[in-house]
C-alpha cells in the first residue's frame, strides 16, 4: 500500500513539473527565448532563442515578430511588442 502512494505521489509530482515546462527548458529539452537588449540605433523589442534537443529554432512570425540574423545557435528577433512568457514556438 505503502509503495502505491508513493509511486502515485511521485508521479504527480513529475506531470507537473513537466506541465510547467521550466525543468523541460533548463535542461534544453524545448526551445527558449530571452529577452536581450537591442542594439544601438535599433528600434524595437529583441529576443534570443536558442533550441531544443526535442525541438528545432522556435518560430515566432506568429506574433509580429522578424528574423534579423544567427550566431552559432542562436536566432535573433525584433518585434514591434513584447514577447510573453509564454513557451517558445
């Protein structure tokens, strides 16, 4: 009974870590997309992404946004508003 309820808890505990896909991004699994300053002379909100073992380079044309160049994994973007925190993709 006892080792029931614990494996029971245990998963509870893992489909919502999983759920709230912070342990999914930190460990590289999804993409993520950071915010960084833009550069000098440059208008707009900018975010890095980088991508995920699971997933490829997100793409956000969805929300307005342009792709303005890479540098090694990393994929630029300038969008006329800020991004949510939402997942990348």
């Amino acid at each position: 009974m006892f080792r029931a309820a614990a494996i029971v808890v245990l998963a509870a505990a893992l489909l919502v870590t999983m759920k709230d896909g912070r342990a999914l991004r930190d460990t590289g699994l999804i993409a993520q997309c950071t915010t960084v300053t833009a550069p000098v002379g440059q208008a707009g909100y900018w975010e890095a992404c980088r991508p995920g073992r699971l997933e490829g380079l997100p793409n956000l044309k969805r929300r307005s946004c342009e792709s303005v160049g890479r540098s090694a994994d990393v994929e630029y973007w300038r969008c006329p508003s800020p991004v949510e925190s939402a997942p990348a993709g």
